[in-house]
C-alpha cells in the first residue's frame, strides 16, 4: 500500500473514532443524562452561563462529531471541538490530577491531542472535504 493510502485510511480511522466519541458524549448530555442535569454538572464545576454551555456543548459535541466522521469542514471542526477539550480541561479535569479513573486531564488531552492531528493533516481523501477538492 502506497504512504498516502495509509495516511488516509489512517485520518479516516482517526475521525470515525473521534467523531464517534463526540457524538456518544453530546447524546447522553441531550438524552441519557439529560440537560438539566448536565446544567447543574456545569454549574457545581464552576462553568460560565452553564445552562447556555450545556445546549452549546451538547450541539458541538452532536454536529461536530457527526462531521467529523463524513469528514466535512473537518479542519475547522477539530479546532472548535479541540478548544471544547481545552475548556472541559480547564473548567473540570485540570485540578483532579491525570489519571481518567479520578477524572483527571488524560481523557481530554488525548482528544485535544487527536484534534490536533486532524488540523495539521487534515481530513484526507477518505472525506467529504477530499472529495470536493477533487472535483
């Protein structure tokens, strides 16, 4: 298999896993723990304006991830979603130490690190994004 094959197989992989994780995370703020709820989560961690940043975060997570997978405005979304991570470090896991188990920053900074690699190599010819700079 040819290295661009393998890039992009590679940044497809990546994306459907990211993109998947983020959808996961903004149904169960919408349907499974349910936006009250994560609005009171939001508040005790200190989060501004928590009602406003449960519904914004919950749709970011929800369309972002779904964009991610068909790989469509991806360089873009990853950075929105990548500074989502920043702010979930910042707000919640940065003063619970490293490990996930005690919700530390592991978890995030993985994502924000995945995201990371999606800006700089872009989403591939595996995408949406690829097929229409083809065309």
């Amino acid at each position: 298999m040819d290295k661009p094959a393998v890039r992009d197989a590679a940044l497809l992989l990546l994306r459907i896993v990211l993109g998947t994780v983020f959808v996961a995370h903004g149904w169960d703020k919408l349907v499974i723990t349910g936006l009250t709820e994560t609005t009171g989560q939001f508040s005790a961690w200190g989060v501004p304006q928590p009602k406003l940043s449960a519904w914004l975060v919950m749709a970011v997570e929800l369309v972002g991830g779904a964009l991610l997978v068909v790989g469509i405005l991806t360089t873009a979304v990853a950075g929105v979603l990548a500074l989502l991570m920043v702010a979930a470090m910042w707000f919640v896991h940065v003063g619970e130490g490293f490990f996930t188990a005690t919700g530390g920053v592991e978890f995030p900074l993985v994502m924000t690190a995945a995201l990371v690699m999606i800006i700089v190599f872009g989403a591939g010819r595996a995408s949406l994004d690829g097929v229409l700079a083809r065309d």
